[in-house]
C-alpha cells in the first residue's frame, strides 16, 4: 500500500475508487463502520464529491449538531484546497455551501414521514431539490426493516439517491449468506451498493460487499487518510 496523498481534488472520490459510478435516483448505499472509525466523515467525502460536481446534497444528522457536520466539511475543504488563496478557499466554500442543506432530529423525533415533509418545505419555500440526500446516525439496531423500505420508497418518489451509515458491532459476529453483517443482515437487498470501513495501523480500508447484484465482488484496494478522511494513493 502506497500511503501518499493524492494532491488536490484527486484526493476526493471514494464512489468512483470503489464503485465507479454514483447511485443513480431512487438507490440506496450503506456506508457500515464500527463505532470512531468514520462514517460521518466518509458521508461527508461522498457529499462533496455531489458538490464538487455542482449537484445539490441534503445531510441529515440524527442526535448529532449541524455545526459538527459543518466543520466536517471546512476540514474537507480546507485539506482539498490546501493549496488554494484564501479567496479561492472562501469563494469555493460558499459556493459548496449554496448547494448544501443540512437537517438535525433527535431520534425520537425522526421519521420518513417527517423527512418528507421537511424535503416538501424546501421544495417549495427555497427551490432546493436534492440529488443526493446523506442519512448519518439512524440506529438501525432499532429500526425494523419497515423503516429501510419506506427510505427506498422516499428516494424513489424524491428520484434522489441516498446514502446512509449504518454502525457495526464488536460483540455481535452475525453475517448472512452474502457476507452482510449485522444489523444489514436483513435488508442488504433494498440497498443497491454496500461499504465497509475497517481500521488497519496506518489507515482506513475501504472494500466493497455489495455492488449492484454482486456480494464481494473484485475492486481496488481503497484507502482513506484516517485524520483527513480523503483518498491516500495506491
């Protein structure tokens, strides 16, 4: 594994590394991670790798502060454009910043029903229609399968794509037949693509366990810069 960092925007694009192409409207991706190895930061990569492209990106953070997923992406952004003038900096960061729109719940205050009509509001007080919309903090541990489908079926009539992170366990070893673990064990069919991030010494590895109909298929080797979360060279 060669460890240096790509310069620039090469930096950014995880989906093209792992899967080649961005979910199209109406698929969902699963980005699993144990708990500290960084799936926030991950979505907020494949958020801006939307905005880099000018394509607009709802997050949604459930029990977590909007301005902790703000600071995620100035540190992307900053790390990207280290090269950059200030005025570069700043100019580029309101730009992304046009095209992006953050919603915070609390647990107990989500629901797909509620995400509709937030979506709707925007829709129609601002104009703001997403292509991508990032879902990080659902506790799929208490989260029926009903709950993934209705996020499928919202995707689908929104025609957004949706990524979402999904947290693994130490404790719990349960895989299906594809390979899936828990707590996507259940519902790896509903989603079109499926991610893992694994902690190794010197870096976050990146493999692919679902791509389309395939479980496990053959990809690169990916690996992310664990204190920037951008793409280290290979």
């Amino acid at each position: 594994m060669n460890i240096d960092q790509p310069e620039g925007q090469e930096a950014i694009g995880l989906i093209p590394r792992t899967l080649g192409n961005p979910l199209r409207p109406g698929e969902l991706g699963a980005l699993m991670a144990r708990a500290g190895v960084g799936k926030t930061a991950c979505l907020t990569h494949i958020a801006l790798e939307r905005l880099f492209g000018s394509q607009p990106v709802l997050h949604v953070c459930i029990d977590g502060a909007a301005e902790k997923i703000k600071i995620w992406y100035r540190e992307l952004i900053k790390n990207l454009l280290s090269s950059s003038s200030r005025d570069e900096f700043t100019t580029e960061q309101r730009r992304i910043e046009s095209l992006r729109f953050i919603l915070a719940y609390l647990h107990h205050t989500f629901s797909v029903p509620k995400l509709e009509q937030s979506l709707q509001n925007l829709k129609e007080q601002t104009n703001f229609r997403p292509a991508l919309v990032v879902l990080d903090g659902l506790d799929f541990d208490r989260e029926p399968r009903a709950t993934v489908a209705e996020l499928q079926d919202f995707a689908r009539r929104h025609a957004v794509s949706m990524w979402m992170s999904i947290r693994t366990h130490r404790h719990i070893a349960t895989t299906n037949e594809n390979g899936i673990p828990y707590p996507c064990d259940e519902t790896d069919e509903l989603f079109r693509a499926i991610l893992l991030l694994e902690a190794t010494p010197k870096a976050i590895q990146v493999k692919v366990l679902k791509h389309a109909g395939q479980y496990q298929p053959e990809h690169p080797e990916v690996f992310l810069d664990p204190q920037t979360y951008l793409l280290l060279g290979n």
